[in-house]
C-alpha cells in the first residue's frame, strides 16, 4: 500500500526510516513479526520528499529515527520521534 492511501485511511502511519539506523532495522523487525492493526508505510528520509512537501509540519519533525507519523482522512494527528512498536500502539489505542 502506497503513502497516498495510508494518509487518506481512517487511521494510517507513515514510517520515516534512515540509513544505518539500527533503531529502524529493530522496529522493521518487530513490525514485521507482528503487523500494526492499521495500515503503514516505510519511506526513507532520503526517498520521501513528496510526502514531507505534501505535510511540511510532519517534515519539520523529523529529528530521532524512526520517526512516525498517524494519519487520518489526509490530515496529521499525531507525530512520534524515535518511535517503537510499543510508542506508536500507545498512541493509536489513545486515538
């Protein structure tokens, strides 16, 4: 599933990776062995420039990877540095 239909889902996040980020290689892992309950999408820092255009405060955020960020209906929620699997589920049980 593209970033598009994850942004304009109900409740959808966005991933923001980075090379060499050993945090992202343990939440691709974590998520990997156990789906979200909602839809995502991986990008990396360097490939995303169209989403971070498109919603330049989620792109202002961008600082601790991995980085998410919650979307519903093409707007931002919600934004979560340095994320985990567990940071980001806290979140969306929140939502």
């Amino acid at each position: 599933m593209g970033w598009q239909q994850v942004v304009s889902a109900e409740l959808g996040v966005i991933i923001i990776s980075g090379p060499d980020c050993l945090h992202c290689i343990e939440l691709q892992a974590q998520l990997s062995e156990k789906s979200l309950e909602v839809p995502f999408h991986w990008t990396n820092r360097d490939d995303g420039s169209e989403i971070l255009e498109k919603y330049p405060l989620f792109a202002a955020a961008i600082d601790v990877l991995p980085f998410a960020g919650i979307f519903s209906y093409g707007k931002g929620i919600e934004i979560i540095r340095a994320a985990s699997r567990e940071r980001i589920e806290e979140v969306l049980s929140e939502l």
